[in-house]
C-alpha cells in the first residue's frame, strides 16, 4: 500500500463521514475533570485605589473554572489554571525552570541523605509574609501538617506515602507527624520511611507555603467548598511571593499587585489582572484589541495570531504529550503484535502536519522529559503494511479476530479531538481494525476508565521527575495503570533506590526500550505550545513562556522582570 499524508480537507471529511461518536455535554482541562468555565466575557475590575492604573496592569486570561485561586491547596486540586496565580503570590521552598532543574527560592541551599531518606532545607532569614510577619520554618512545617489533614481533602499520597509517620497522621491515629522536624527557626528537615530518589522534586515543588500566624486558627471545613468566603477573603490569601493579592470574584476576575517588599526584589509590573474574557473567541478579540496581554494561544487561532501586528507570537517545547492507554488484558490487545500494528496504522506525522498545523511530533516513549529519553527507540513511522502484517501473524495464532471491534474513549470535547479521532477511526479501518468512537465528559470518562470499559483510552500525560512515573506503573490498581509486568515494575523500583544519576538513567533508558518493544500503552503526540505576547509585554524568558504551559508544579522565578510599557 502507498503511503499518502492526508490533506487537512481529507481529514474534515474523515470527521464529518465516517465518525461514530457518543457526545456528552462537559469539559475536561488537560487531565483533571473540572467544571466548564462561564462563556460570557466580564469587565474589568477599576484598579484598586493608590495601586495602579490600567497602563501600569498586566493581563492574562484565565481558564479557571471558578475565575479565583486556592493559595491554600497547596496541590492542584482543582484545574491547574488555579496554580498560576496561587505560584505568584506564594512561595514555595524551591522552583524547576524549563530544563527541571531547581531554582532557590525560600530555601537557599538543600542537602539529601546518602540513602535518599532525609531532605534538610535551609531557609533564607530576609522572606515576610504580605503582612510584614517574619517567614520561619514554623510555617513550613505548619503547611504541611494543614495539607496532611485529612479534613482538607487534599489527599497527598506523594506525602503520605513517604514521609515518615505521614500515613498514620493523615488517618488520624498519631497527632504528631515524626517525619517534619524544625531544629531551628530557619531549618526544615524531611524524613522518609524508606529511600526515594527526587523525593523533594515530586513533592516540594507542589508546596505553597502558608502563614501559620493566621491558619492555624483557620478550619479545613471553610476551604474545602469551592466557593467558600474564605476563598475571596484577603486576610486568607496572604502570601510571601511577589504580588499580594486584592481582590477576586467568582467566574470574573483575580487581580494581584506587587509586593514592594519582595524578597527576590521589587517586581517592574505594578498590577497583574486574570480575567475571564468568555470563549476563545473572545479572547482572540481581546488580544487584537490589546486588552489581554498574555495568551496560552488554542491551536486553531495560531494562524490568525500570527497575523496580528500588535503581538509575538512564542512556540514553546512542551514536556506534555498524549497517549492511547490500551487494555491489554482484554483478549483483543493482549498480543503485542496487535498493539504494534495499532502504532504503525496511525499517521501521527499527517495529523501534525494538518490537523495540528505543525504543532506536533510522533512521540515513541511515555518518558515525556526530554533530557531522560532513551535513544534508539523504534519510532513506528506509519506504516499499513507493517500493520497488516502483524494482524495477519496474530489471526493466523487465533490471537486477533478480524470482527473486533475496538471501543476508543476520550474526553477532549473539542472540535479539533473529533476530527482527531475521526482519522483515527479511518487509519485503523483502513488495515482492518474496526473502532467505535465514545466521548465522555470528565467524570464519566475516569469511571469508563477505571472500570475498563475502553480498549484504548486517550489521555493527555505529564510528569516533571522521572520517578514520578514509579506509582502509575506499578502501585496503581489494573486500568489506572497500564502495565504490571514483573520485571518492569522491579525496574521501577529500583531507581528509587539507585542514587547515582548516571545508573538511574541506564535503568529508565531499559525501562523505556521494554515498554516501546511490548506497547502496554500507546504513546501518541508531543506538542508545541503557542503563547501570544502583546508587544508592550518584557521580560518574558524561556521559563516565564514554559510555564504558561507546564504551571501544575514549577513556580515562575522571573516574575519581577515581567514589564509593560505604554
């Protein structure tokens, strides 16, 4: 068979013929179900009073579904859009840039034991909090005792499973948590239950420290709602980063200013606004007219972004991709010729030439941190006649029959994801591999997930260590896993406990070679992220610009050198 890279009309025409899709109302932002977003767009809150004018503010849209923040969950807990703003006004003990590596920030130096079992932090002295309190190791500690309650309805596994006496805390059997140690005002020390390499970069970096002096009065029960007064409550949202917050109102706007007294030095923007401008569109009307200033640009306004003479427009290497989970212990995957051929069928590099307008590449590994790819991978170029080939292997075996049909779910309620799908259905038609297309919203997607009612199930997917990897291949139960293969799960454990980088790497470069020979999931795309910056906008970096995209975990260490001019 002739290989041919399908048209963007091919495409269209493949989405509009051929699909076969179940549709439900709802929307799920990169991998969390979360609440669809009011549409309508809102005006502008008046600069606060002796803060600044509108020359002087930094705009951003949000995407938050509530149009606030939660500075006090201290993980993402509800869309990763709260964290950007909760990264500005909070501090965490220390931040990645674009490369994963740390950044200081209330911690000015760290040391990990020989056995990777104990973190000590050393805390800068100059750090106070927006109401002029001092910041001590006190409050660090306190933070974590607040997360570990169970009460919060956080849930913090990486915590709880790890630290040293953090399970019984968090179930309420122990009152003290022997795992968090202040010796002095400035000196944090963390202790697990037993070795785990990158503890700190898994787990600290979700941590925005909060003010002891004012939660240890405050009660988990009026946080825990969405919308909760406490939520929209200054004295609540006092941080130490560099801006303070001042007001927020639910599905509009949050608007933060600069703290004067930042520790990391006094930020150039007077005044930063998150406003809930409605749909894309009216976002995209926003950024023509100059009235939103930073833009996590959709793939399908990047062709009309670039045309506009009041805006750059930044293409940025993201360390997110997207993969098919496949059920390979149903009888219609369970042999990996099958999964194979599944690979080769799909012309990943038509859809990103097209579909995507070259925002994509074929990725081949679940591995999505660049600097710990293995090489050497098989890249499963497409391919049909290879796919067909190995179908024809397998139903010669009596381990695939042509009559399958394969239930494909995802959540992405997008037009571009239907017409994803869609060719999807067609490339695997094409080699004989029938497919019924399901989409389900958020909630009803994890429970098809979770109950293995999907023989591949499209997902979004990113972590920011590569041990971070460890729990979803081998402690998670069947179907919020994709793999339990023996060797491969001693493999993952043992790179907890391997300390030297250059022996962790030669293990994860195994780990990746085995799962690219045996497909127990299917890794699918990687994608370039497209951020839109009103010409006025300075001070943007690599990290400012990868962190509009990759925010769930890593801080923005250059926001005071954020700037805009008349």
């Amino acid at each position: 068979m002739e290989k041919r890279k399908l048209t963007r009309r091919d495409f269209m025409k493949i989405s509009s013929a051929t699909a076969v899709s179940v549709y439900v109302a709802g929307l799920l932002a990169a991998c969390a179900p979360v609440a669809t977003p009011s549409t309508t767009p809102v005006a502008a809150p008046a600069a606060a009073a002796g803060v600044a004018s509108a020359a002087d503010t930094l705009t951003f849209a949000t995407d938050s579904p509530w149009g606030t923040f939660s500075p006090f969950r201290p993980t993402y807990q509800y869309g990763y859009s709260s964290n950007y703003i909760a990264m500005l006004t909070h501090s965490r003990l220390f931040d990645l840039d674009h490369n994963n590596e740390p950044k200081a920030d209330l911690a000015t130096e760290w040391t990990v034991s020989d056995d990777a079992t104990v973190y000590t932090f050393k805390l800068r002295q100059d750090a106070k909090w927006h109401d002029g309190q001092p910041l001590t190791a006190k409050d660090v500690a306190s933070t974590v005792k607040f997360m570990m309650t169970k009460a919060t309805n956080i849930n913090p596994t990486r915590w709880t499973s790890n630290l040293k006496g953090g399970q019984a805390f968090y179930d309420g059997t122990a009152t003290e948590l022997t795992g968090v140690e202040i010796p002095d005002d400035y000196t944090v020390i963390f202790t697990l239950e037993k070795p785990a390499i990158g503890w700190h970069f898994a787990a600290i970096t979700d941590l925005q420290i909060l003010p002891d002096h004012i939660f240890k009065d405050v009660k988990p029960a009026d946080i825990v709602e969405h919308h909760a007064p406490a939520w929209y409550t200054p004295e609540l949202n006092i941080g130490s980063g560099p801006f303070k917050f001042v007001q927020a109102k639910r599905d509009q706007f949050v608007e933060i200013v600069r703290n004067d007294d930042y520790y990391g030095g006094k930020p150039k923007v007077a005044r930063i606004l998150y406003k809930n401008f409605g749909t894309a569109d009216t976002q995209f009307i926003a950024l023509q007219k100059g009235e939103l200033d930073v833009w996590n640009v959709p793939q399908d306004f990047y062709e009309q972004a670039k045309q506009l003479p009041n805006v750059d427009v930044h293409l940025v290497d993201r360390s997110y991709i997207r993969v098919f989970l496949l059920n390979y212990e149903s009888p219609k995957l369970a042999d990996k010729r099958v999964r194979q051929a599944l690979a080769y069928a799909i012309d990943r590099q038509g859809l990103c030439d097209t579909l995507y307008s070259g925002l994509c590449k074929p990725y081949n590994s679940y591995m999505e941190i660049g600097s710990w790819l293995a090489p050497n991978l098989n890249q499963y170029e497409y391919n049909p006649d290879k796919a067909k080939e190995l179908l024809a292997a397998a139903q010669a075996e009596g381990k695939w029959d042509p009559n399958n049909e394969l239930k494909l779910v995802w959540y992405y309620p997008d037009a571009l994801h239907k017409d994803i799908m869609a060719a999807v259905q067609q490339n695997l038609a094409q080699v004989g591999v029938k497919v019924q297309l399901q989409f389900l919203e958020g909630t009803s997607a994890t429970t098809a997930q979770t109950a293995c009612e999907f023989d591949m199930y499209y997902q979004g997917w990113g972590f920011s260590f590569p041990e971070d990897y460890n729990s979803f291949f081998t402690d998670a139960k069947r179907c919020t896993t994709p793999w339990d293969d023996p060797e491969a799960t001693e493999l993952f454990k043992k790179t907890v406990t391997t300390v030297d980088e250059k022996e962790r790497r030669a293990i994860h470069n195994q780990i990746q070679v085995k799962l690219n020979e045996e497909l127990p999931m299917l890794p699918f795309l990687q994608f370039k992220g497209v951020a839109a910056l009103n010409k006025r906008v300075g001070g943007f970096d690599d990290d400012a610009l990868w962190h509009l995209f990759y925010q769930w975990n890593n801080g923005y260490n250059n926001a005071v050198n954020w700037s805009v001019s008349a």
